[in-house]
C-alpha cells in the first residue's frame, strides 16, 4: 500500500463512543496538509504547548503522532527525524486512583488548554467526570513488550488510532522492519495511584518504542510540528 507523502491531521479525534473497539469511526480530516516536519522541544509539557501556540499550531494527538512519523519516514526513511526521539501529545490518559482502571481522552481540552506556567508532574482531575475510553491494564498485556502481531491487535493501540487498524497496521510494519526487532511497541501505563490524574501520552523513541502513559509533566518535552504544504 502507497502511504501519501503528506500528512493530513484529525480535526476532532473524540468522536469515538463506548463501542470504539466494536464499531470504529471513520476519522473526521482537517483541511491542512504538512509534508515537513521538525521536533519543537521545550523543558516543561506546559512551555512546549505554548511555543506551538505561539506559532500558530496546534499540538498533535498521539494518533497524529503516528500520521506523522508514517509520512515523515515515507519521504525521509532512515532519516526521519520524528523516528528518533520521543513525542509529546494531547492524547490524555485518566487514572483511577487505587485502581488498574483509566481513560484514553483521544484530545484532553485538559492537556491542550493547560497553562504555560503549570509546573507539575500530572493535573489532577476527577475520574468519574473525564469523558474517554475506560480500559483496565490488569485485563490485558500491558507494562511488556509486544510482537509484530500483539501490537497490531491490541486494544489500546486500537483505541488510540481511533479505531482505524490499517493504518496501525502499516505504523507496526514501518517500526518493526525499519529496527529489526522482535518484540517493542508495549503500552506502559501507571497503576493504583494515589489519587486521580491526568497525563499526557508520549510515543517514544528508541529500539523499543511505545506508548508511554505515565510520564511527567514537568520533564522536559518534544512535540512534533508540521510545516504547512505549499
């Protein structure tokens, strides 16, 4: 399958229902095209939302997060810049506290409207109010590496691609032909905290990279940019 040589960002990523894994929805597409990119790094989450505002862009969900790194290493192949480090996102993830129980928030208002000033490691929030897909870590293979057909089935991958599995698809064939690894991509979450919080979802880097639910917020941070195509 070709992969289009420029990428074309969700506009509104929470369109997905309780049934997201049973009934997939089609992604709602933005007008705006990139087919450059570079890496904006600041040395809090918060900073680094508000220099991309100050450019006038909107940070990526971990979905276009994904977009990007597929179009990027389409163009530039070994020498996609997106592949070598990892990627701040607004794709929040919601912790019960005391619980293996969370939320995947495709877009957080939370994460995007944060102030540039915040200087914590997570925000708190109230868990029973914050609107996402629940999943439980202790039901599935999660804080472990998976394979080339774990990563392609696994339902928080599935859940955080907004249901569309050809294109998870075509992001695992990309990382694991490109690092020539047999396991990589797990999903590595916190668990029984001890209160409710929100954090970002990170795509990481590396030999081994995956979705990483449980960093800081006030560790340094890396957001993937766009440059508009001309």
């Amino acid at each position: 399958m070709k992969v289009p040589k420029i990428f074309v960002p969700e506009k509104n990523l929470e369109v997905v229902t309780e049934r997201l894994l049973e009934e997939p929805q089609e992604p709602v597409i933005a007008p705006l095209e990139y087919d450059k990119f570079e890496v904006v790094k600041a040395d809090t989450y918060a900073k680094g939302v508000a220099e991309l505002k100050k450019q006038g862009k909107k940070p990526f969900t971990f979905f276009e997060n994904v977009e990007a790194r597929i179009a990027d290493y389409e163009v530039n192949g070994e020498n996609s810049e997106l592949f070598k480090t990892w990627l701040d996102s607004v794709t929040g993830i919601a912790y019960k506290s005391k619980s293996t129980k969370f939320k995947i928030i495709l877009r957080s208002d939370k994460l995007e409207n944060i102030a540039e000033g915040f200087n914590q490691s997570f925000i708190p929030v109230d868990y029973n109010s914050e609107k996402g897909i629940e999943l439980d870590s202790k039901k599935g293979k999660y804080n472990k590496l998976l394979t080339r057909k774990e990563a392609k089935s696994h339902e928080f991958w599935i859940a955080v691609m907004n249901g569309d599995e050809e294109k998870l698809a075509r992001y695992v064939d990309i990382w694991f032909d490109k690092t020539r690894v047999k396991e990589g991509m797990g999903v590595y979450l916190r668990s029984n905290t001890d209160s409710d919080g929100l954090r970002a979802l990170v795509l990481d880097g590396g030999d081994y990279s995956g979705a990483i639910g449980g960093s800081d917020l006030d560790y340094g941070a890396r957001f993937a940019s766009g440059a508009q195509r001309k």
